[in-house]
C-alpha cells in the first residue's frame, strides 16, 4: 500500500490588518486564525504581534519570527518586513502543520483567509519553497536591497 503524503505546508499572504477584528477602539485575534493556531499547538499572542508591528517597526524593516509548537512538529514562520512601497502592509505567514492536526486546522485557516479583506495568497504543499528559505538561517542577516536593512530571523517560544 503507497504512503500518504500529506500537503501540510501552508503559504498565506494577507494585510497585517486582517490578523485582528476590531470593536470599537479595541482590538482582538481573528477567532479562525487563533483557533488554527491553538489547533496546531503554536502559540501567539496575536494582538501584541500586531502592536510590535505598527507601534515598533519602521518601514523599511522587520524581522522574520518564528513560533514553533512545543506539542507537535507545527511551525508558524512570519515576515514582518514592511516594504517601502506597500500600502496595504502585508505579510506573509508559512505554516507546517503536524499531519495529525491537519483536519482541525485546514478549515479554520481557509476561513480565516475566506473572510480577510486582502487576500493575495493561499498555498497548500508538500513543500513550501517559501517556508524552507524562511527558516534557513545561513541567509540571515538578509541584505534587504531597498534602504540597507538587515533582517534578521528571531525564533519565539
């Protein structure tokens, strides 16, 4: 009998602004994106990632962050450099899932990017090519060529 193989790598590309909801003058995590992430076992704090982003990086940086789950092979890997140009601050999020939660989380992250105002990008693989240059950490520090920035790669617990 073959193997299974399983598509469990994720590229997303959204607007930093669709990581959280608002109500009122208050903040708070998409409940889909926060609840495929609790489902992967990877923890983070959604809306502080997202005040260290506006309140904390010029544009013209940011690193890349990587959050691995303490429970399981699933990793979340962000880059939050903010390109001089982009005007709808995007970002771009690369997941590996653990095989045996993939059926909790392919919904919650496909609805999360369903329901986004920006959607750019949905990648499902075997192989993220994106992912893997992410997390290769002899690229790091990254030359980026529009104002001399060098990003970094920093790995969350």
């Amino acid at each position: 009998m073959p193997s299974i193989v399983y598509a469990n790598e994720f590229d997303i590309c959204v607007s930093m602004s669709d990581l959280v909801s608002w109500v009122g003058d208050e903040h708070s995590p998409n409940a889909d994106l926060e609840a495929a992430l609790i489902a992967s076992g990877i923890e983070l704090d959604i809306a502080k990632l997202y005040d260290h982003y506006f309140e904390d990086t010029s544009i013209g940086a940011g690193d890349v962050h990587v959050y691995s789950s303490a429970v399981s092979e699933s990793l979340l890997v962000i880059d939050l450099y903010r390109d001089l140009t982009d005007q709808l601050d995007l970002i771009t999020a690369s997941l590996r899932i653990d095989k045996t939660q993939l059926n909790l989380s392919i919904p919650l992250l496909r609805q999360f990017f369903d329901t986004a105002e920006c959607q750019v990008l949905f990648s499902q693989s075997t192989h993220s090519k994106r992912l893997h240059s992410l997390i290769d950490e002899s690229r790091y520090p990254l030359p980026i060529n529009e104002g001399g920035y060098r990003q970094q790669i920093i790995f969350r617990k």
